[in-house]
C-alpha cells in the first residue's frame, strides 16, 4: 500500500489541520512516508507550528470532520476517520530547530521524523529548509559517534552474561533485546540513516548498502531462538556484532578501534 492509497483521506485531513492557528506545514510521516504502509497502519501526520495549538481550536476543527477521538493532549490527537486511525503530532519550529542543532544523533525521532517527511503542505518553506537542516547534520555522523554505539552494545553484553550467571530469567530476556536494538541502532548509524523503530526495521534495512550477510535471517533466527538456547542465541548475536564491527572499520579506519573483551571473541 502506498500514499496514493490515502491519498482522499490526506485531502481531506490537510485543509482542516491548515486551518488551526499557528500551523505552518505539514507533512506525512509514520509508515507510509517511508512506503512501508499497509492496511494495518496508521496515518501519521505532523504539524509544523509557531507556537503550540490550543487544544479547544484543535478540537473544534477536528470536530467537523465527525471523527471519534481518543486522545488529545498538548503535543497529539489522535482518532479514527472511518476505518483508520490518525495521529496528529504537533511541533513548534523552534523546538525542532533546536533539537537537530543540539541532538543531531541517528537516533533522535525529531530527526527522524524531519528527514522522512514527505511535505503536504507549508508556508514560506519551512518544512524545506528543517529538512536541509537535518540532512547537513547527519552528513556528520563519524566514527567517533558510532564507536560509542559500540561500546554500549559491549557494555549490555556484559550485562546479558551477568543476567545468564545469576540465572535471572526476566533481566535476561530483556538485556537480550535491548542488545539485539542497539546492534541495530548501529548498522543504521553505518549507513547514515535515522533510526526510530524496530517496527520498520528489517524491511528497512533489506535498503542498506553496509549489513553484514544474511544479516535479516539471521536476526529473525535470533528472535524466534528461546532462552533455553541461550548460547546459540548469544552466538549468533556476536557473530553479527563482529562482522558489524568490522564494517565500521572499513567505513571509519581507526577511529572505529575499540578494546577487544575476551569473553565477546570467545578466547
């Protein structure tokens, strides 16, 4: 499914989002900006303002389109028109200005969201130059940055071994995972690209041009791998981190060098 598939809905969202005061743009984000939309996904929306919108001048403007809300507060709506359901997300220019400047990691949603928007409709292009903004700052991303990715995956293997010791089942589980995303917090930050969720993640990175081998299956394997098999698990999770590794080198030379830990190499 792509946005032409929303594309009567986007017709009759965007006028009604113009129209709330102090809205300067806005564009699609979520799922189908990054044409991974399907007929599960939401339509996500976001709202370039001045200042924040009043939540009574979003609620009445929202309110002719007859659609049922189930949430709004300061920063979002959200609702159902007709059989999908909408996020409306607003910001103010000067808060994403200020976070491309300040966190211009792979790894910031503002980022993100700025990078993947596909413009619906702006004023004096503001929506445009955020996005020159953000593509200038991720131009940037050096080994210096990915390094430290790096040794925070390190640090929850460490983690993960200490977990598997003391035979704590939940803990494990969970550094597990938050292993297996920081891996992959990394190889986006090889390929310049933002990362925001693993929701996206694997089709995503079928699009990456520095993954090690059958890097998807493999993920997937680990995955479906359960903690009765935790070496296999944990084996598969290294191999991966070690040939990542050393696509960073080749990517970033020396900067990329990190202390070797005898227990990740096995020696």
């Amino acid at each position: 499914m792509e946005r032409k598939d929303i594309e009567p809905l986007l017709n009759e969202l965007v006028p009604i989002i113009k129209s709330i005061e102090s809205v300067e743009g806005i564009s699609l984000g979520g799922s189908f900006s990054r044409g991974l939309g399907d007929r599960y996904a939401d339509v996500d929306l976001i709202a370039y303002c001045q200042t924040t919108p009043s939540l009574e001048d979003r609620k009445q403007k929202i309110g002719r389109l007859g659609a049922k809300t189930l949430v709004s507060d300061k920063r979002i709506d959200m609702f159902w028109y007709g059989r999908r359901k909408v996020d409306v997300n607003y910001f103010t220019l000067s808060e994403l200005e200020r976070d491309i400047d300040i966190n211009p990691k792979v790894t910031s949603d503002t980022v993100s969201y700025v990078l993947h928007a596909q413009i619906l409709d702006e004023k004096d292009s503001v929506i445009t130059r955020l996005k020159k903004r953000a593509e200038s700052k991720m131009s940037i991303i050096n080994g210096a940055e990915a390094k430290t990715m790096l040794m925070q995956l390190y640090s929850e293997l460490d983690k993960v071994d200490v977990a598997f010791k003391r035979k704590d089942i939940i803990y494990l589980s969970n550094r597990l995972e938050k292993s297996k995303e920081k891996l992959i917090k990394l190889i986006y930050m090889l390929n310049h690209y933002p990362f925001i969720s693993l929701k996206w993640a694997y089709r995503e990175m079928e699009r990456f041009g520095a993954i090690p081998k059958d890097l998807i299956k493999r993920l997937e394997k680990f995955s479906q791998l359960g903690l009765d098999q935790y070496v296999e698990k944990v084996g598969l999770l290294k191999e991966i981190l070690i040939e990542t590794e050393e696509l960073g080198r080749k990517k970033f030379g020396t900067n990329f060098e990190v202390v070797k830990i005898k227990r990740l190499e096995g020696e």
